[in-house]
C-alpha cells in the first residue's frame, strides 16, 4: 500500500466524561475515496474533524504527508489546512454573502488578493455551477448549497477534501449528483476525498475503502463488495437498516 497522506495513530478524544474516540488508527491514502460510516454518537464527525486540525487530540497523533499537527497552533495549522479542504454539514454558508464571496471566503481569509475571481468561476465550473456568484444563498436549492459548499471546500486546490454527511437532507436524483462530483474531484483531478456519509446507495458507487466505527473504535475496514457480501451481524443490519425488532402486526384498525 502507498505512503498515506493522512496517518492517525492511537487518535482518542473525551468530551467531558464522554470518551468519544478510543484509540482509532487509520491510514488514508493518496488519490482514494475512504467512506466512513457508523451509527450515531460512533465518532465519524469528530474523527473528521481532527483530520485539519480543528480538534485538538486528548490522546494520539494526525500527520498530514509525515508532519504530526496534533500540537499546532493555528497560524503552524495554516498550511496544513490549505492541503485540506472540507465540506460542512449542512454546508454552512454565510447567508449574507453572495455565491461568490462564499466561495471566495477561504482565498481572502488566507490573504490572496490576486487572481480570486478565476479561482472562484474554476471551482464553480467544477461543480457545475458556473456564472452563479451573484446569487445569493437564500436563492438557492438544497442542493445548489451543496455545490457551493463543495465549490469553497475545493477553491484553494487541496490534496483532500472532507465531507461530513454531504447528502443530508438531499433527495436520491440529487444526492446522486453530488456523488457524481466527489467521484470527478477523484478521477479527474486527482483529490482524496473522506467522505462521512449514512447513505449506503451511495457508498457503493463512490467508495474504494470503507471503515465502520463502533462506540469509538473502528470496528471494520474493507472495500465495498467485501461490505456488500459481509456476514457480520453489526453491519448485516446497518447496511440493511434493520434495528432487530420485531414488527407490529398488520392487522388494521378501525
């Protein structure tokens, strides 16, 4: 296997007298799709979340192409987060800025002045969503905010980009088409994506790898057709969304 881009060795994270992560090693590896799933409160976001440096580890290490970042402050994480864009839950754009200046956000945060719009008309392109910086989020559809999310997650040309549930709330046509994206930001420009995700139709279409984290751990890793025809019972049930209990009967009631 390649040299991972990322490295997470012994990664755990307590919140209070919550232990949210309890020892997660993984590697991600350069130029592939990793779809991490797991059932609620199982740590995919906030594992997530220390892949750029926005959580601090309580225990363990994150090293982007072998640099540890778990001790950085924010100007040394700096760098560092330009090779890793991410897409936020919900996409979490500034209603009161335009298209444009959403996209625009990460470049002028990082003081480049130059060359800022055909920055953002390239990455608007590259989701599809080319001659819309004028509009304004509230304009939008739900999954035109996804786009443009995912257009300022990849403005500044990183190595990878995060996903965290990128197709919530989106129906299976649109979902369908932000999976179509992800997998061209793969293919054609040669991204590693991370993709934190509850949607199985779509892991099957855009994963290389998938890790299944329980209770803070990871519990499984493997490819998707090893998914797809995995006997443990764990996964046998969130892959066919069976809780385990058993149905009422059918009989109607007046």
């Amino acid at each position: 296997m390649a040299d991972p881009f990322i490295r997470v060795r012994g990664l755990e994270q307590k919140f209070g007298t919550q232990h949210v992560l309890r020892g997660v090693d993984l590697d991600i590896i350069r130029g592939e799709t990793l779809v991490i799933l797991g059932g609620s409160g199982g740590g995919k976001s906030v594992l997530l979340k220390h892949l750029p440096g926005l959580l601090r580890p309580w225990r363990g290490t994150v090293e982007i192409e072998g640099d540890d970042i778990s001790g950085l402050d924010e100007r040394q994480l700096a760098p560092y987060r330009r090779k890793v864009g991410i897409m936020f839950q919900g996409g979490a754009l500034f209603d009161s800025m335009s298209v444009g200046e959403n996209v625009a956000f990460p470049l002028l945060e990082a003081g480049e002045r130059k060359g800022v719009r055909e920055r953002v008309a390239e990455a608007l392109e590259i989701v599809r969503l080319p001659g819309q910086e004028k509009k304004m989020p509230s304009e939008l559809s739900g999954g035109m905010r996804k786009r443009v999310a995912l257009a300022r997650a990849v403005v500044d040309r990183p190595a990878c980009v995060l996903y965290d549930e990128p197709h919530a709330g989106l129906d299976p046509v649109t979902a369908d088409s932000i999976d179509h994206l992800i997998k061209n930001l793969q293919t054609g420009h040669g991204m590693t994506n991370v993709v934190v995700t509850h949607e199985m139709r779509s892991v099957f279409h855009i994963a290389d790898r998938v890790v299944f984290l329980q209770e803070g751990r990871i519990h499984w890793i493997g490819g998707p057709d090893e998914l797809r025809a995995t006997q443990d019972p764990l996964l046998r049930n969130f892959i066919d969304g069976n809780s385990g209990e058993p149905w009422p009967g059918s009989t109607l009631r007046a």
